[in-house]
C-alpha cells in the first residue's frame, strides 16, 4: 500500500480561478446591483435561460459545499439549529441559511440579495421549503418551476409541454424584474455552448473506462463540477472543459493513472463527506482504490449516456435535462441501472453507497440498494454512514476500519480469483 498520489495539473487552478471570478461576480452584484443574479438549484437547472439576460447563477448548495470544505459549515448550522431548524434537516440548507444569519462567505466577499429566486423543483421537496425560507429571509421574489418526476423510461410529451410553459412564464417573469428584454441569440448561443460542454465532459468520464484510469471519477471529477454548474453555457466553459480533457487524454496515453499502480476500480453512490474530504479520499487512496464513476458526478447531468441540449429546440432539450437527464429526478429502478451498466461498462470491482444522514434524496432506499447488488447481481458493496456537510456525524476511526476490511476481503477475493485462473 502507498500513499495518495493526487492528480494535480494545470486544470486544477483553471478551476480554482474560474469559481473565484465566479465569487467576484457575486461580490459585484451585491455591491452595485448589476449584474442580475438568480439563486437555482444544481439539479436539472435551466441556467441556459439565464445568457439571455446576461444574469448570474447563485448556488447555494456550491456555496454549502465551499463552506464545509474549508471547514466553516459547523457554526453556520448551529446558528440555523439555534433558529428552530432540527437536527435531522437537510445540513446544506442549516449551512446555507446559518452563512446568511451570520454573514459568511466561503470567499468573504458579499453575496447579493437575488434578483429571482428561482427553485427549479427536481426530485426533492426540501428545495421548495428552502427556496420559501430563502425568499423571506432575503426578501427576494420566489417563482417555482414545478418539474413532474420520471414515472417511467422516457418524459411524456405532457411533461415536456408542461415544463417549456413555465420556462416561457421565467422569461416573462425576469423581464419584469431585471428591466431587460430576453435575449433569444444569446439563449441560443448558451445551448450551444452547453451541449459542447456536455460532450467534452462525456468524452472525459468515458476516459475513466481505460485502465487505469487518468482521473478519479468522484474525488478528481468535483473538481470539474464547479466549471461544469457555473459555466457551462458559456464560452469559458467549453474552453476548460477542452483543456481539461486535452490535458487527461495525453496523461492516459502516456499510461498515466491516478496511483502507480491502479488495484481496485470503483463505482460511487452518494455524495462525499465534504467536512473531511481530503480524510475520506486517503482512506482510498491508501487501497490505490480509483473511483471510475460516480452518480454524484450526475447530479447536473446524465451526459455520458447521450443526451445533449440542442440549439434547434432550445426550450424542449432544457425542459427534457430538467425532467430526465439528471439522477436526483429519477426512480430508484433507473439508479439501480445506471449504477449496474457503471459497473460493467467501466469494469469496476465494487460500489461504495456513502449514506447521507441529512440528505433523504440520496439515502432513502439505499439500504436496498446494497442488497440489489450484493445479493442479486453478486457485486461487492460497502454500505458507510456520515454526512456531506455536518462534521458532527463523521466518525473516522468506524469509517477507516469498515473501509480497511472492505478492501482486505476484496484483495483476498482477487487473488484467490487469480489462484484458480
């Protein structure tokens, strides 16, 4: 065993300093009221329609994250818990609604009141009583995009109708409050630019199916999540989405992986526990375990399995990412499969289900889960507890030995696999 080999290239400050100018942006806007600003959710949004206003996109879910990673998160969720909020409520939203009582910024720049908030409805009913504090606390105007849940393969035609209607009522809607016409070239042009995005990005998780593979595909890929939410309709977007995949093609020709030497190929379900990140990936990296998917990587998008927005029908292929093309707006059924076909397209050795203990979108039916892959399809599976935001829930010493056994029995699987071979 060796210890991380982390991939740090150049795209990692081009990351670093696209989410900083992002954060400026934000400063900005809360400085001198312009640009526009529209606080979303990452789930299926529509930030495509914001290009046509020439607006900014507030996350707070990033802005949750950023906090936890840098080790801020705790005071902001006691500051929502000393308000009434309870202990088993979503931890991003006691992060994100604590940063605003207390003022704190992951940047320590200002964030702007919005001009919109703008709760595109996917999957999870936290969001709509998130978005409803968010507008009273800030005083800002609430619309909510109502996104009928996958009930089967495909969206009806209904649904699709449904959700261009209401896309049609936003643009209406930010007319009024940002004084601006839409601007319809625009809108297109950031289709465009989002469907390159979404190809670059597919081109690169599929890169993860060599061996071994360039990038860890959970670890290495939040570090182009950030660019892939903010950016993507733009053209910065696509110019980092084409370094970054220049830059880990050439690695991966050149028989470059994450370790030395790649043992354990993995699928990862759930987010990771962002308060001890660094923490939780050494314990992989100790096994020189890879993640080569991920679906927390699909939160925004399901794009390496096709689905690209199309300048031709810039409204529909919006309403068809919202409804269908992101995993947090599917049945457990359609994550079961595309957990499986990570498994056997990207040929990995287990799956990993980190349990959320905040997060019910995520956790609930997980324990199922494991028992769909264990005992039905026969593959290893890890079942961990903690949180993605709450550093009150991680409990190191528990998580490290059930990881360390996971992986001694996996090692022990193989080699007597290689035995009888």
């Amino acid at each position: 065993m060796t210890e991380k080999k982390e991939y740090r290239g150049s795209i990692h400050q081009q990351q670093k300093d696209l989410m900083l100018a992002w954060y400026e942006q934000l400063d900005r806007a809360a400085n001198f009221g312009d640009p526009p600003t529209v606080s979303m959710m990452i789930s299926g949004n529509c930030v495509e329609l914001l290009e046509g206003f020439g607006a900014v996109p507030i996350y707070p879910e990033v802005n949750a994250l950023q906090l936890a990673i840098r080790h801020q998160s705790l005071d902001a969720i006691l500051a929502a818990e000393e308000l009434g909020y309870a202990a088993d409520n979503c931890a991003y939203v006691k992060a994100d609604i604590g940063c605003i009582l207390k003022g704190i910024t992951p940047t320590g720049g200002k964030l702007p009141t919005p001009t919109l908030i703008l709760c595109n409805f996917v999957g999870c009913n936290t969001y709509l009583k998130w978005f409803e504090h968010l507008a009273k606390l800030q005083n800002a105007p609430l619309y909510v995009i109502d996104v009928p849940f996958m009930r089967g393969d495909e969206p009806s035609r209904s649904d699709v109708e449904y959700v261009v209607k209401q896309l049609h009522e936003t643009v209406n809607k930010l007319e009024q409050l940002t004084g601006r016409k839409f601007d319809r070239d625009c809108f297109r042009q950031a289709i465009e630019c989002s469907r390159r995005s979404e190809e670059l990005w597919s081109q690169i998780k599929h890169l993860a199916r060599r061996s071994p593979s360039p990038f860890d595909a959970y670890f290495d890929a939040i570090t182009l999540m950030g660019p892939l939410y903010v950016y993507r309709a733009k053209p910065e977007g696509v110019q980092f989405f084409e370094a970054a995949l220049a830059e880990l093609q050439a690695k991966s020709d050149a028989g470059g992986g994450v370790y030395e030497k790649e043992q354990f190929r993995l699928v990862m379900e759930g987010p990771p526990p962002y308060p001890y990140f660094r923490t939780f990936r050494d314990m992989f990296s100790k096994w020189q375990a890879c993640a080569v998917a991920s679906t927390y990587s699909t939160v925004g998008g399901l794009w390496e399995f096709g689905f690209r927005h199309d300048p031709d029908s810039p409204f529909e292929s919006v309403a068809l990412h919202m409804i269908a093309q992101n995993v947090t707006n599917r049945n457990y059924l359609q994550r079961y499969e595309q957990i499986r076909r990570y498994v056997e397209e990207w040929k990995a050795d287990g799956v990993i289900i980190h349990f959320v203990k905040s997060c019910r979108l995520f956790s609930a039916g997980q324990g199922d889960m494991r028992d769909y892959f264990t005992k039905q399809l026969g593959v290893p599976t890890l079942y961990i507890e903690s949180d993605l935001e709450d550093p009150r829930y991680f409990a190191e010493a528990q998580i490290r030995n059930r990881i360390d056994a996971f992986f001694e029995a996996l090692e022990h699987s193989k080699a007597s696999a290689s035995v009888h071979v």
